[in-house]
C-alpha cells in the first residue's frame, strides 16, 4: 500500500472557502480517477499558524501502476485548476510514501 501525501499551507484569507474546495470539489475530483482507495483530509495542529493553517490530504493506493497512472493522466490539470483558483495564496509539497507496517 503506498499513500500520495499532498501538504498545503494556505494564506488565512482563503481558509474557508479553500476548505469548502477542497471537501466539495478538489477531493471528490480526485477520487473519481479511480487511482486511490480512500483517503484521509487532516489539518496539522502542532505547527505555527500565525502565517496560514497547514493541511494534508493522504490518499491511499494500492500500487505504484496507479500512482503512474494518476501523475501522467490526471495531476496536472488538477494542479492548473487549483492554481487558477488560488494562485499564491496556497504552497504546497507532495510525497509518495510506502506504508511500513
């Protein structure tokens, strides 16, 4: 089982609505690919948040094909949509990540 790990800082004057986004639009898009099982939407508390809330959304693949899979076919259009959405107001690091146990 491998996990896509997408971690989002996101500038306080979008905090809502990008949440919003995010359950309504930008996951459920993602999970239509079919390339994840599940996936789980957290927001990381024990950093500082005087400059934005830090979230993470982990999504859950069976293996690597799927992985391929969604990066060549799907990613970068839902990269552009939410670029054009929120542009600077949002960074981001992706990691894929095995799980161990």
């Amino acid at each position: 089982m491998l996990i896509y790990n997408v971690t989002t800082k996101i500038d306080p004057s979008i905090h809502e609505n990008w949440v919003n986004w995010m359950k309504d639009t930008h996951i459920p898009d993602v999970m239509q690919t079919g390339c994840f099982t599940h996936y789980h939407f957290v927001r990381i508390v024990d950093i500082d948040d005087s400059d934005g809330p830090t979230y993470a959304v982990q999504y859950f693949l069976e293996n690597r094909e799927q992985y391929d899979r969604y990066i060549e076919t799907y990613s970068t259009a839902l990269r552009q949509d939410a670029t054009m959405l929120w542009g600077q107001l949002m960074i981001g690091f992706r990691s894929l990540m095995t799980v161990v146990n």
